[in-house]
C-alpha cells in the first residue's frame, strides 16, 4: 500500500504531467478556441498540483520522516514517470 505522502506526491506528479501534455497542445493546435479549451485545462492542473502540494506540505509539517518522504519520491519517479490519465 501507498502511504499518504505517495498518494500525494502521485497525485502531483499526475497533475503536472497533464498541465505539461495540456501546454503542449495548446501550442501546437491552430484552432484558437481548442487551444483556449487546452490553455484552460493546463492552468486548472497547475491549481490541482499546487492544492495536493500544499496537503502534501502539510502533512510533512506533523514531522514525517524525512527517509520515508524520499523512497516515496524516488518511488513515485518510477511508477508515475510521464504518465497521464
């Protein structure tokens, strides 16, 4: 099982691969209400990511262990990677 700061720290990971794949497009679209539709969606991950960050640093502020925060990072690297949902 995952613990509360991986749960997090996927769930960042998640939203700001999304606000990257949404930036991405916006750029490369030409249809100017598409590309609004996509700059709106990376903006709205950017918000999710920042919310699970500030719960995440919350969390971390109660004195979890430092160790522990690390394996979930280096966890979460390998699982999550680039992935999308």
């Amino acid at each position: 099982m995952f613990s509360k700061l991986e749960i997090l720290e996927i769930a960042i990971r998640l939203e700001e691969n999304g606000e990257k794949r949404y930036a991405t497009a916006a750029r490369e679209i030409r249809h100017p209400a598409l590309r609004n539709i996509c700059d709106w969606m990376a903006t709205e991950e950017q918000k999710h990511a920042k919310f699970f960050s500030d719960l995440k640093n919350n969390l971390e502020d109660r004195g979890d262990d430092h160790l522990i925060h690390e394996m979930s990072s280096a966890l979460v690297n390998d699982y999550i990677g680039n992935q999308t949902f």
